[in-house]
C-alpha cells in the first residue's frame, strides 16, 4: 500500500514535544529536522496527529467547551444576556492577568472576578438603579483597564497570559483539563437540576415569579452559570471570542427550529461538531484555534439563516 508523505509545522511539533513528557517548566530546542516523516492512510491524513497527547486533550476540551458554550446559550439567547458574557470574559481576563503577576492559579481567580462582575451587575438590575447593559458596559471598562494595568506591571513579557486573550487550545495541560471537566460537570448538573426554573425565567421572569419560582434566586444562577461557562471558555477561544462560542450556535439553532428541546439539542450538537472541527483547522493548516472554531461557527449560522425553515414558512404564509 502506497504511503504518503506530510510535513508537520514546527510549532505542532515542539507542542508535541512539550505536552507530552513532563508539565514542569522545560526550556524548549528547536528540532534538527524540519519535518517528520512517517506512514498514514493517504484517505485520512490527519490521523495521526490524534496520536499526540496534547491533540487528545485540546479536543476532549474543545467538545465540553463547545458543547457547554451551546448550552448556556440557550438560556442567554432566550433572556436576552449576550452583553453579560461578553463583560464577563473581560473581568474574568483580569482576573487571569492578576493571577499571573502575584504567581497565583490563573483559573481560580478568573472564577473569582467573573462571579464577582455577574453578581454586582444582577444586583444593579434588581435594585432598579441602572439597566443591566449600562452596568455590565462599565464594569467591562474597568475590568478591561485592570487587565492592561496587571500586564503592565509585569516585569517580563508572559506569553501564557495572550493565550487567554486569544485562546489557545492546543497548549490545554492535564490539569486545565481535570478543571474544565469538573466545571463542565458542575454547570451541566446545575442546568438539569433547575431546567423548568431556569428556562421560565429565560422567557418571562415576571411570570415566573407570580407563578411561586424564586425568580431571583434563579436569576442569580444563570448569572453563575454564564460566568463558570465563560471562565471554562477562556483558553479554547480567549477573552476576545469567547462569547461567540455561547451565542453563535443557540442562534443557529434558533434559526432551525420552534421546539424549545429541539432548539436546545441542536444548539449542543452545532457547538460540539464546530469547536472539534475548528481544533483540527487549526491543528493541520497551523492557524489559531480560536479564530478557527468562531468563524467556522459564523459560516453555519450563515447557512441556517439562508435555509431556515423558519424563513420557508414565512414565504408560503406570504403567498
């Protein structure tokens, strides 16, 4: 059987490298050979990056991430929360920055600051003393401007910290991925123990709440839930895109579909098959993986939009 050939860029083989011996800081050499040669099926010639290590890890990652992203963003779509998470990603960057200048664990304190800005912007809302677009645009602001400031106060330049900004999913260590399976699990947990709750709430919290569910309480668990998704989002996509990942395929799903547990599989599924299909983009034409999931991402809601039955239906009701 005839065998073929392909060339593996530099940066996918020092991940390689890196990922796949040992977590603790190594100064990493540049390898004598410019390619690596080896046998494949010519029908399946990405089969063998899936034989790395760090390849395993940045798609299990990138299908929880995109799937948990397509899920909360059912809630966020129906309530009306975009602005929220994007604010979030933002404070939760800042949050990253810190932890980076004081040696701290980057995740924790990204949690920490997204709860935080989630929190003061519900709070905001329910007192009724400013709109919950106004509050979330300030503290987007100034968590923004923290950022900046933690980065300039750096003594020396950190590339891990531009990973969270631009998202970088093929450098996801085991650690970051034990953190984002035991969030994942966390907020999916959440979503299936409170989902009559909280999709009463995504539609009408007034209504909700006349009818005896404790609207704020579960208002406040959205909130919760959007922050965690945000913060497990971080390093597939970066702060920048992160939110594109939770609107983009609830929208789609939204183009599809009239059925609410319709709606919410299809959003789950177009989350998943994106961020994996994106993660390999990346991996084979050495482009960002973030940039890669988002517009790949766009391209489907574009399709949906164009073919939505949705849309079909309106034009036979017209004539």
């Amino acid at each position: 059987m005839k065998t073929t050939t392909i060339t593996i860029s530099r940066r996918l083989f020092c991940l390689a490298q890196l990922f796949s011996i040992d977590s603790s800081p190594t100064i990493l050499r540049m390898p004598a050979l410019e390619s690596v040669e080896y046998r494949r099926y010519p029908v399946f010639p990405m089969l063998d990056l899936l034989t790395y290590d760090f390849m395993q890890r940045s798609l299990l990652a990138a299908a929880m991430v995109g799937g948990l992203c397509a899920l909360i963003g059912v809630f966020v779509v129906l309530r009306g929360l975009a602005f929220v998470g994007a604010g979030t990603a933002h404070a939760a960057f800042a949050g990253v920055a810190l932890a980076y200048l004081m040696g701290w664990p980057p995740l924790m304190l990204a949690i920490v600051f997204g709860l935080v800005t989630v929190w003061i912007t519900g709070w905001v809302e329910e007192k009724g003393t400013m709109k919950l677009d106004v509050s979330i645009g300030i503290l987007y602001t100034t968590t923004m401007a923290l950022a900046i400031l933690f980065i300039g106060l750096m003594k020396t330049y950190n590339a891990e910290v531009y990973g969270y900004l631009f998202g970088n999913v093929l450098s996801v260590t085991p650690e970051e991925l034990r953190i984002i399976a035991a969030l994942t699990v966390a907020v999916v947990g959440s979503i299936l123990l409170f989902s009559k709750e909280l999709y009463f709430i995504a539609f009408d919290q007034e209504m909700a709440e006349a009818s005896g569910v404790p609207a704020r309480r579960m208002f406040f668990l959205l909130l919760t839930l959007v922050a965690l998704t945000v913060v497990v989002s971080l390093k597939t996509v970066g702060a920048i895109l992160v939110f594109a990942m939770v609107l983009i395929p609830a929208s789609t799903a939204y183009q599809l579909t009239h059925s609410l547990s319709t709606l919410t599989w299809y959003s789950i599924f177009i989350g998943i098959v994106c961020s994996v299909s994106g993660v390999l983009l990346s991996a084979f034409w050495d482009i960002p993986s973030g940039p890669a999931i988002v517009l790949l991402s766009t391209g489907v809601f574009f399709l949906s939009v164009i073919f939505s039955p949705k849309r079909s239906r309106l034009r036979l009701a017209a004539n």
